[in-house]
C-alpha cells in the first residue's frame, strides 16, 4: 500500500497525519489522483493541499514505522513467552 492510499485510512485521526489525511482524501475527492502515491510526491503538494511540509514528515514516519519489518518479533515473542 502506497502512503496516499494509506492516508485515506487515517482521516479520523486528531494530529498531523490526521490533517495530511484529509487534505489528501479533500483533493483526491476533488479529482487528484496519485502518480505514485509516495510521500515526495504528497510533500511537493503540501503548499496546494494547505498542509505544512513537517506535518508530512511526521506523516511519513508514522507510515514507515507501521510498515518495516520488525526484525526482533521473534526473540521479543520468545522472551515473554520465557517470562511466563
């Protein structure tokens, strides 16, 4: 899933991604629609959407946190197990 299509899902929030996700979803319904979808191409808009560049950033972070590979999961998993 690309970040402008991960935002339309996060229009509810009350914070920074939650503005970014609607001023994209408002200018998607408005007939925009993503060449890539990435995070370069919605902060290039960031001016026509009426959004702050770091509101993007912070958009962004949240996006790349919820989507890299947890390397640790398994140990993590293991050592609560372990506790137990």
């Amino acid at each position: 899933m690309n970040f402008a299509t991960w935002l339309t899902g996060q229009t509810g929030r009350d914070d920074a991604t939650g503005r970014v996700a609607l001023a994209v979803a408002n200018h998607m319904t408005g007939g925009w629609t993503p060449q890539t979808g990435s995070a370069d191409e919605v902060r290039k808009l960031a001016p026509a959407l009426g959004v702050d560049v770091a509101d993007v950033e912070v958009a962004d972070a949240r996006y790349r946190a919820g989507h890299m590979e947890d390397l640790f999961r398994e140990e993590r998993e293991q050592l609560m197990q372990d506790r137990l």
